[in-house]
C-alpha cells in the first residue's frame, strides 16, 4: 500500500471516528445500552470530556516529548496559563470566554518562547530536572498576584457566557474540536519539514545540526505548540469548572497523566495519545468503580505491565500483533532481559 493510500484511509477512519465522537452526547448512552451497559448521559459525558482534555494534553506532550525527544515534566504551567488566562479575562476583566481564550494561549507562546531559548539547552535528565519545577513555581507565583486571585482561586460561576455555551454536551463538542484541531496540526506536523527535523534532533542531534538542521529553533518551536495545544485544554477546562486555584491547574499530576497516557497509547505517533488517553481513562474510571480503595494498584499494574509487553505503545502493538502475533509480547519480554 503506498502512503498516498495509505494517508487516505487513515484520514477517512479518523473522520468517521470524530462524527460518532461528536455524536456521543446524543446517541452515546444509548448505544450502550444495546450493548447491556447501562450509564447515564451525564456520566458519560463526564467521562469523556475528562479523557478529551487529557487526550489534549497528550497530544501536546507527544509534540515535545514524542517527536522531538524531550521529555519535558513542566507542562502543566501551560495548562495552568490557559486556565488563569480565562479566569483573569472573565473575573477580572469582564470579557468574553473567547477573548479569555487568546490571553491564556498568548501567556503560554511567549512564556515558551522566553523559557524555550535557555531551558532547551539541557539535554536528557538535566532537562527533566529543570522543568519539573516550572509548575511549583509559576504556583507559587500566582499564588501571590492579587489579580489572579491570589491562594483563595479564582471563582468565575456568575460570570460565566452563558450565551456562548451553557450545557455539558457544548463543553465536551468545544473539548472535540480542540483535540481535532491538535491531531491535525500532528498529523501535519509529522510529513513536514519541521517533523523531520524534529524527529533528527530526537535520534541525534548533534547529527541533526550538522544536516543544517536549526536545532534550537526547532525545539523551541515544538515546546511552543505544545503549550498552545495545553493553553487551549486549561481553558476550556477552567470554564467548564467555574473555579480555579493554583494547586488545582499548575498540579504536578497533571504532566504525570500526560506523559503515562502519551507513552501508553504510543509516543512519536498521530493517534497514539488518544488511544493512551481513552484507555486510560475507562480503565482507571472502572477500577474505580469497581474497587474503590484499591483502584490505584491496580491500575500502576496495569501500567508495568503496558510497560513490559508493549513499551513502543498501543499504536506499535497493533502493527507488532499484526505482524508477529504473540511472539510480538514474548519478544519484548525478553528484550527487558526478565
């Protein structure tokens, strides 16, 4: 199958996916319900507003972490600057959720950009290390600005559009079309020029500068569209929620979801971090349900064990199964020399 097919189909599997997603609010409960599943629509809707921010947030990480090769532990301060963004432009100032929007993204472009140029000079742990900071303490600096509210958050109930959007399933459809927008600009991102100079620069990038490929510029870049795509997710999830607060946004679990579910469904890829989103989501969400007090052991089992039989991601299994069947787990298996 040659690529132009073979991009064809995947941009008609993908459309048909986002019409039944879209579809979801309407048809999704019932639908389970064929199947013997009972869930109400609210749930539901719950359920996968939840997974599309995370998906979002995935997908921004994929950018940075999955194409460029930088795994970077600081994400969350975007997430967070989305959410403020709004927050201030609604509270504060009393503009729209759109305008509140643009502020959040434009906060997290130019603090990607001032921090981009130094911070990106690290390489491996010491990068690691240096972003896993970011979120405490653009917390604690939030925490001490009047504006934003300061330690008591920001609550914006009464000051909600409710003109603009006013019921669970607008919140869940504004979710969907960020996270398509997001996979666009990926799948993009992934035959173009500025995709193949990322993907040198996570192979070698000594190599990659020596091709005259602006390494730099490039990873700044990168690290900038990952901090719109979760600009946009904080946003979209500070309205939905009418309150924020700093341990809430810039919270160190969000880059730990993030990253487990980018990995999990397959880094580096187009849909693998929503694959990784949604699984993880329902997976976690009926260990929940089902055993409430130990629901958090079991699903860092499933983990070690995504870890073990599949490390290359859920996109990378269903090839590997395709192609090996079982022998695809027995030899990553033995590839962690168990």
């Amino acid at each position: 199958m040659n690529n132009s097919r073979k991009t064809v189909i995947q941009g008609a599997v993908a459309l048909i996916v986002l019409v039944i997603a879209a579809a979801l609010p309407w048809i999704g409960a019932q639908t389970l319900a064929l199947f013997g599943f009972s869930i109400r629509s609210d749930v539901l809707l719950e359920f996968g507003f939840n997974a599309l921010i995370l998906a979002i947030l995935a997908q921004g990480w994929n950018v940075i972490g999955g194409f460029t090769g930088y795994a970077s532990f600081g994400n969350a301060v975007f997430f967070g600057l989305g959410a403020y963004g709004v927050g201030i432009a609604m509270v504060q100032w009393g503009l729209s959720f759109g305008t509140g929007m643009l502020f959040g993204v434009s906060m997290a472009v130019i603090f990607a950009l001032l921090l981009g140029i130094p911070i990106l000079r690290l390489k491996g742990h010491y990068f690691a290390i240096a972003t896993l900071a970011l979120s405490q303490v653009m917390a604690a600096i939030i925490s001490n600005i009047d504006l934003a509210g300061a330690n008591q958050g920001l609550p914006f109930l009464s000051f909600l559009d409710v003109s603009f959007i006013s019921t669970e399933a607008a919140f869940y459809e504004m979710a969907l079309v960020v996270l398509a927008f997001a996979t666009a600009v990926v799948f993009w991102l992934k035959r173009s020029r500025l995709g193949f100079g990322l993907i040198a620069i996570r192979e070698n990038e000594d190599g990659a500068a020596a091709m005259g490929v602006n390494t730099t510029l490039y990873k700044v870049l990168a690290l900038t569209l990952a901090g719109i795509f979760s600009a946009m997710a904080g946003g979209i999830y500070a309205y939905k929620m009418a309150y924020i607060d700093p341990d809430q946004v810039f919270n160190a679990s969000w880059n730990v979801k993030m990253i487990i579910m980018a990995v999990f469904g397959g880094a580096g890829t187009v849909f693998g971090p929503i694959f990784g989103a949604v699984t993880l989501s329902a997976i976690s969400d009926i260990l929940a349900s089902v055993l409430t007090n130990v629901a958090g052991l079991f699903f860092g089992v499933v983990i070690i064990l995504a870890v073990l039989l599949t490390p290359r991601g859920l996109t990378d299994m269903l090839i590997g199964v395709k192609r090996c069947g079982l022998r695809y787990f027995i030899n990553n298996i033995r590839a962690t020399k168990l």
